[in-house]
C-alpha cells in the first residue's frame, strides 16, 4: 500500500474523530498520529453529524464499536471482535470516502520495543480481517504505539485487557 | 616491593577479600565489592583568592563520584591526624597510615577569570609513592563539574587498572504528565543528573535514544511524522534529521554500528518487524532478517562483526546472536521467563538484558555465549539496560505501577550491588549511556 505525500497530509489534518478517540489525548497530543487537527476537529464535529447518523465517524466509533481486544501476546481474533469487525467492514464499503488507521497497542507488561512489534501486529491482524470482507487495502493503514498510550492505568489484568487493542480510526480522505 | 591486591570477589564465591603484598596499589574489581578502599581527599587547596570555594566543589563531587561506586570509602577529614599541607609539600604519609587510608588524593585548584586549572596527585600510602604523574585539567568556571569529573576518573583508573565513567553523558526520555497522558521529550544530562538539558519539546513521542560512538550524535524513534520513524541529533546543534531507513510503516529501535558508519533498526511491514542495516554514507539497505517473527533492539558487538537481538521466533521472545556478514543466529538465552533489549558491554564480554520472569522484571548480565547468567535487579517492571563507558555499570528504568506510575532511572553494577536512583527531575526512561568525554 502505498499513499502519495499529498494523500499523507490531507489524511492528517483531516482525522476529524480525532476529538472523540477515548484513547486519543487532548490538544496537547498534537503531533502523534492523526490528531494534528483536533481544534479543527472539534469545529468539524457538527458538520459530521451525530451519532445517530448512520454514516457519520461517531456511529462508527460509538455503535459498531471502534476497537477489538487481545489475549496475552495474541494476536488472535475473538468471536465477538469479529463480529466487531464485520460492522466495521461494512460500514467501509458503505461509506467509501472515508479511510481508517488501525492503532495497535499492548499493555505495559513487556518491553518498549518488543510491544512496539506486538502492537503491529494486532493492527495488521485487523486490516487482514477487514480486507478478507472486502474493504480495500488502500483505504486502510496501520500504525503500532507499543505501551505508549494506555488507556487505563491500573497495573492489573483488569486494565491489562483493555489495554491490549487495536482501535480503528475513521478519517476523512481521498487516494487522489 | 610490597603488594596489596584487594580482589574484589563475588560473596556468593568467596567469603573475604584477598589481601596480598607484593605491588603498588590495586584494587581488582571482578564481580562485586565485599570492602570498599578507604581513602581520603582533603580539600583541595585555593591556589587563587577567590578559588576557594570552588575548590571545595570540587573536591567534594569528586569524592562523591568514588564514594558512589561503591569500591572506596572516604575517610572523613575529622579523622586525618595532620592538617594536610600544601599541594607541593610532601606527604607525611606516616599520619595516613595511622588512619588506614590506603590512597590519598590532594589537588590545587587556581582561577584565572573564567579559566579555571585544577592539579591532582593521587598517592599510595602503603608504599609511600605517588601512584601515577601528577596532573592538570583546564577548563572554565562553568565546566567545572567535569574537572572534579576527570579527577575522580584518573583516581579511579589509577586504582582499578579500569577505564573511569564519570565525566560522561546520558541521553534518556524526560517524562511528564498523568499516565494516560505521558509527555515525552528528549533530554541529555551528566552521567550523576546534573547539567540537564532538553533536546526536544514534547509534542510527540519519543522513545530509546541511543548515542553515536563518540558521543556527538544520538539516534532515536519518534512519531513526529505521525508514524514511527528514526532521527538522528547532532548533539552540539540540537539540529535534527530523519534517517532514511528502508521502506516500511514502520522503523523504530535504532542503534549506531562501533564505527558509526551504519545504523541498525527494526522495520516493520505487514505487521511483520524485521532488523535492517543501512549504510549512512551510500544509503544502502541490508535486510538482516526474514522470519514472520518479531525481531527488535539489536547493538553491536564492540568489534563490528556481530549483533545480539530479540526475537519471538522460538514463541517466546528470546535473545540470539548473529554474525553480520550473514549466517545462522544461535539462541543464547534458555533460562525461565522472556528476554528482551540485549545490550552488548564496550568490554565485549558480556550482554546485558531485560528479563521477565513469574510476574518480575530484571536487569542481569550472561557471557556472549549465554552462560553465567546473573540477575541484578528485580522489581514489577526493570528495562533497557545501557552501559557505562567502562562496562561495570548498567543504568536503568524503573517503573512503578499503578496509576500514578513513574519512571525513573537507576544504576547497579555488574555485580549486582550498589543499586542507586540516578537524581533527575521528573519522570526519566530509556537512558543511553555516552562515551568518556575527551
């Protein structure tokens, strides 16, 4: 998969969800990944509709469910993430404009790097789902943030295992 | 001639320090320290009005650098018998004998405006001799540190035969801000935490920063482009650069080659991480590894020729060696638990790594060829050893758990004892431990 510079930087300055990621961070995470755009994103958030709109990125988000969870060091899918997933990959045929980046994620229990290559894969075992339902590589792109961003904080299994996940985040963008 | 050689020996091996008689001093470290040399180091004396103060700085952060390794004891100067005399005067060494101070080490330090000269002798009080020239360092009010820095190095490599690490430099990840939330930013500071400076904002991530071999460029991942990349950082100009790197969605975990001709780094594609060579000054890319597995955190043997990293290959990750003109990797952990973040020693004798194990982490040590494995930490979460310049000290991260979790940074040496917070403000991760400054 290969997306042009020009591809990048619209992808970039237009993740319009990103205000509404629970794991994203607030303006201060500027930089990292999509959310470049948050206070554009935030102005954007009325014209994008709400989550009761069926082809707007909350719906996405809140209704189909963004993200699928891990077992210690799987990367396998469980019955209920796929079930996850064949939403997700409907909702990407139906709504073709738009383009996802899959976020990978461990939890903090290994090394820094080690869990960077562990988030990879997760976020790989989600884009090889939704492309063998369909939706088109091109549209899909991956991204691993290791231990770096968990969601929850408590040092037990029982944030552990939510934060192990792959999120996937709608953007706005075109493969011109 | 008398010898003393205090051998330095392992508890577990030898319950008591051999003492014998036939050289100068010596203090042989091997694997840890039972009884620390007891030396003494009166104030240096004021060759200039004005420089006093100065040259009690001085004198004290030297003595802290000793005392803090855990080899030498000081001597407080409530205990000396004779009022040490001045720089050029000869020592009575009879007063430190009575004392059992084993090294005494005098200085002299003298201001000329911003220039600042420091003299050292270090003397061996058993035979009555000056070990070693005496000698001077020049420098400027401001870099004063790095003087009581050098003096503490020439004592400490006088005595042990070893090279010293104190006026050296760290580069790590300065961290900030809620769990959820972490800030991260590039910082360097000295090797005890002083003189901390940043190097990045914290705008993005951060991660694993790891110095050339002269100490003038430092190569780290940072999502800065919205995805994992590698940079290098001129050290002197804060300047900074994307590495062109193979391509991939990802390159991360960075490391300078001994000759700082080549990087090598995992890159990531379709999921898969594989470890990459490039070659700086041609921009060629060498593919190292071909396995589905994830191979990551590779480092150099010091002569080029070999690389230790992780790999997932077995099912569990696990630590190989690989020779890097090609051929076979050979597995060299097979203890309990996972092994991660090989680091080679600049002796070359040993690798250092992160193991975890039954719900601990640990930093330990195992010869190239996997064998003498030894713990020297333990604690929920230990990683990323870095090395000191001379191979005897390992620094660091510790994180607590929890919701409050912070990092910070430790040192231990390779024995396994003298486990110290290094002192840094704010959170502190990924330490990389530069060279002995010129």
């Amino acid at each position: 998969m290969t997306f042009t510079t020009k591809a990048l930087v619209v992808l970039l300055a237009l993740a319009t969800t990103a205000c509404t990621r629970p794991d994203r961070f607030g303006g201060a995470d500027g930089a990292d990944g999509m959310a470049g755009a948050n206070a554009g994103a935030a102005a954007n958030a009325g014209a994008q509709g709400a989550a009761g709109d069926p082809s707007s990125p909350q719906y996405f988000s809140q209704t189909i469910g963004d993200r699928v969870l891990f077992s210690v060091d799987s990367i396998a899918l469980t019955p209920e993430g796929r079930s996850t997933l064949d939403g997700q990959a409907q909702w990407l045929q139906t709504n073709s404009d738009y383009l996802a980046i899959i976020e990978g994620h461990a939890d903090e229990v290994g090394t820094r790097e080690y869990n960077i290559g562990l988030g990879s894969r997760r976020a790989n075992a989600v884009r090889e789902y939704l492309v063998s339902r369909g939706v088109p590589t091109s549209r899909l792109r991956t991204i691993s943030y290791g231990k770096e961003r968990p969601i929850e904080v408590c040092s037990d299994e029982s944030c552990y295992s939510r934060n192990r996940r792959a999120v996937t985040v709608i953007s706005v963008g075109s493969m011109s | 001639m008398l010898t003393r050689i205090f051998a330095l020996l392992m508890a577990v091996f030898m319950a008591a320090p051999a003492l014998a008689q036939d050289g100068p001093l010596r203090l042989t470290i091997t694997d840890g320290v039972i009884e620390p040399l007891p030396f003494a180091i009166p104030t240096f004396e004021a060759e200039t009005s004005g420089s006093e103060q100065l040259a009690q700085d001085i004198t004290r952060l030297a003595a802290q650098d000793l005392t803090n390794t855990g080899l030498f004891r000081e001597i407080p100067a409530s205990a000396f018998i004779s009022n040490p005399a001045g720089f050029g005067t000869p020592l009575q060494f009879a007063d430190w004998r009575a004392i059992n101070a084993q090294a005494v080490i005098r200085g002299a330090v003298a201001v000329n405006g911003d220039q600042v000269s420091v003299k050292f002798r270090l003397y061996d009080v058993f035979t009555g001799e000056e070990l070693g020239e005496g000698l001077q360092f020049a420098g400027t009010q401001q870099g004063w540190r790095r003087m009581a820095h050098k003096v503490a190095d020439a004592a400490y490599s006088r005595i042990t035969g070893e090279g010293g690490y104190f006026d050296s430099r760290v580069v790590f990840v300065s961290e900030s801000g809620p769990k959820d939330n972490r800030q991260k930013r590039l910082a360097i500071m000295d090797y005890d935490g002083a003189n901390l400076q940043y190097l990045t904002d914290s705008s993005s991530i951060v991660l694993a920063p790891r110095f050339s071999p002269r100490g003038d460029r430092v190569l780290y991942t940072t999502y800065e482009s919205g995805f994992p990349r590698i940079n290098v950082l001129d050290v002197a100009s804060v300047g900074r650069q994307q590495v062109n790197t193979a391509e991939g969605e990802m390159a991360f975990s960075p490391r300078f080659s001994s000759d700082a001709s080549r990087v090598i780094y995992s890159l990531t594609n379709g999921g898969n991480t594989d470890l990459y060579i490039t070659d700086i000054a041609s921009g060629q890319h060498t593919r190292l590894t071909e396995a589905p597995s994830i191979e990551t955190s590779p480092s150099f043997s010091p002569d080029g020729t070999q690389i230790a990293f992780e790999s997932d290959r077995s099912g569990t990750p696990q630590l190989y060696i690989m020779p890097i003109g090609g051929g076979e990797s050979r597995r060299i952990s097979f203890g309990d638990g996972r092994y991660g973040t090989p680091v080679w020693s600049p002796r070359g004798d040993l690798i250092a790594f992160t193991k975890q194990n039954a719900g601990r982490f640990h930093i330990g040590v195992m010869r190239t060829d996997g064998s003498e494995e030894r713990l020297l930490t333990a604690s929920p979460l230990d990683e990323g050893p870095t090395w000191s310049p001379n191979g005897r000290v390992l620094m660091f991260t510790r994180e607590s758990l929890g919701a409050s979790g912070t990092s910070s940074l430790y040192t231990t040496d390779v024995g396994g004892l003298n486990l110290r917070a290094v002192p840094v403000e704010g959170g502190a991760s990924d330490a990389g431990w530069g060279p002995l400054q010129p």
